[in-house]
C-alpha cells in the first residue's frame, strides 16, 4: 500500500461513517481525501485533471441527493419546508442519544409541524414518516455512491509493488 493509497483509505472510511452523521461533509472529506491521494501519487495533468474533475461533478452530485430526497419524502407525504429543516436539526441533536439519527429526525420534523406550522398530530405524523423516509433514502443512496467511488479510487491506488509497509 502506497502512502497515497493509506491517505485516501483513511479519508474513505471517515467519510462513510460521516455518511450516518447529519451536517458532517461526508462526501467532501472523500473528495479531498482523492485529491490529496492523487497528488501524493504523482500528479499527472493528464488523466489526472479530467478524473479530478469527473469526481467534483460526482461529489455535487452526491452532496445533492441529501436535499432532493428529503424534498420528496416530505413533499410526498405532505410535508412543509418546516418539517425538513425540523428534521436536520433533530438529526444533529440526535448525535448525543441512543437510535438519535432514526429518532431524531422524525421528532424534529413532527415537531415542527406540529408546533411551527400548526398541523393537527395526524399530519403531523405522516408529515414526519415521509421526511424520515426522505432523510433514509439519501442515506441509502449516499452509502451507495460513497461505496463505489471508494473501491474505484482505491482499486485506482492500489500499487503493492511501491508498498510503504516492505
């Protein structure tokens, strides 16, 4: 294994334990972590410029799928604006308790549409599942994507004949 190899290794694995953690960039600590490995690799204009680039158009991709899932799980369940941003920060808050990344975001957005946008509790609940299940669909996704740029960029690394662990 190459240093460059072991560098985006590292930045890999905390970007898919980042995938589970709300508000944490995942995706763009993959990213740098390909960056950094390309150019400790020996950076070469060519074919390292248009991958680079290939893998910046991926991560927006992917930085997206966040949004647009959440939007149509709320959306589909008749949720607001409200209850998508309720669910972030039920997310975020849910770091700190047991089950808190599944729990969290259903409490925030209920709440949020309870409270902020005075949906009556049926409404409320089903504003907060389709949220959920938004918020669960690009976490899927997301480990998806992050799993397959990863084993491309470390099948593109692998070197065992310049190994730093000889």
């Amino acid at each position: 294994m190459t240093l460059a190899f072991l560098i985006f290794l590292v930045a890999w694995i905390v970007g898919m334990i980042g995938t589970f953690v709300p508000a944490m960039p995942a995706t763009l600590i993959i990213f740098l972590g390909t960056v950094v490995a390309t150019l400790l690799d020996g950076f070469q204009p060519w074919p390292d410029v248009p991958f680079l680039l290939t893998f910046a158009v991926i991560t927006l991709l992917i930085m997206s799928v966040d949004n647009v899932a959440s939007a149509w799980g709320a959306r589909r369940y008749g949720g607001s604006r409200q209850a998508m941003w309720g669910a972030l920060i039920g997310g975020i808050l849910g770091i700190f308790i047991p089950l808190g990344l599944i729990v969290g975001p259903l409490a925030g957005a209920f709440v949020a549409e309870l409270l902020v946008v005075g949906k009556p509790v049926q409404e409320a609940l089903r504003s907060a599942w389709g949220t959920l299940i938004g918020l669960l669909a690009g976490i899927a996704a997301k480990l998806v994507l992050h799993t397959m740029v990863g084993a491309y960029e470390l099948w593109r690394l692998w070197d065992p004949a310049n190994s730093v662990l000889k």
